[in-house]
C-alpha cells in the first residue's frame, strides 16, 4: 500500500491523497521498544508542483513509490528513510536514509545510503557499485543543486534498485544486501 502525501509551495501541513484503507497496519513514528512487523519507508520528492511524501509498508507499496520516482520530474533528489526506526542523531535527523536516483530512459540508476553499515562496516556512506562502467554518457545526480553526480560505475538495473529499495523498507532501514557498495565521502 502507499499514501501520498502533497504539500503546495507556500504550506508546511501535508494534504493526504489517498486515505490509508480500512485495516491497513498503523503508521509509527518509531517508539523505542516497539516491535514492528512491518516497517514504513518514507519517500520524499521534490517537483516543481511542490512537495511530496510517499509512504509504503509492503513490497507493493515500495514497487508504487519507485515507479513515482522513476516516472517524476524532479527538482531534487528523492530520498527514504524508515519511519520505524527509533534512531535520530543529535538534532533530529535520522541516522539513516536512501538517495534515489533514475534515468527511466536509459533504465540505469543508482543509490546512495547513510546508516549502519551491518556487521562487516561501521557506519558510514555508500554508494552502490556495479563493478562496469555502465552508459558513462549518462549522468545521474547526488546532489542536483551542487550538480553532484554519481560515478558511472554506480549505476545498476532499474529492477535491481527497485529491489534493493524494498530490501532497504523490508530491514528497517539497514543498508541493502543485494547490491554491492563501495565507501563514499559523501551522502
């Protein structure tokens, strides 16, 4: 299932789009202790309508989010995170998240993570690494701001990314086992 969530240029409040379906598991904000079944990632897109929030808590509402990512114009990069996950660094943020980008054209794209590293790496950022230079004409962007991109050995399969998205949701917002990564200066 996913919710979308819109919010209008000049409005801080989120409008929901589509209303959670009756029985569908509540969304937590993480209470420490809890024990969560399923996890919620969240999504957030920057278009040039505004802002969005998309919020998915099974693998089907993780394929929705990502095929909205793909199929969106955006401003800025996408990014996730788990709303599940009780850990916050000083200030607020959380202590992990998930930069989505996609070129739906040439069906490349890549992912950069922030969080725990699992139990061979601390933690730390990474990016994914695909071991070839994959389409190095296309430039897929960290940071479009900056015009940051990601190296052309980061670019993996649209089907892949869409995995290692639920796989990221699926473990709580850990770093995903299904593609390979490399340390990264920056997230």
């Amino acid at each position: 299932m996913t919710i979308r969530l819109d919010f209008h240029h000049g409005s801080h409040s989120p409008t929901p789009v589509s209303p959670a379906s009756e029985g569908a598991p509540p969304m937590s904000a993480g209470p420490i202790g809890a024990h969560i079944a399923g996890y919620c990632a969240e999504f957030r897109l920057e278009t040039g309508d505004g802002s969005q929030i998309l919020l998915a808590n099974d693998p089907d509402g993780v394929a929705a989010a990502v095929a909205t990512i793909i199929a969106a114009d955006l401003v800025q990069v996408s990014t996730a995170l788990v709303r599940d996950r009780p850990g916050y660094l000083p200030g607020g943020r959380p202590d992990h998240g998930l930069k989505i980008v996609a070129d739906r054209d040439a069906e490349v794209g890549a992912l950069a993570y922030f969080g725990p590293g699992g139990e061979d790496y601390g933690p730390g950022a990474w990016v994914t690494y695909s071991g070839e230079n994959k389409q190095s004409e296309v430039r897929l962007f960290r940071d479009m701001d900056g015009a940051s991109t990601f190296p052309s050995d980061s670019h993996i399969p649209l089907s892949t990314l869409a995995r290692a998205v639920e796989d990221f949701r699926a473990t709580g917002g850990l770093r995903p086992t299904i593609v390979s990564w490399r340390p990264s200066t920056v997230w």
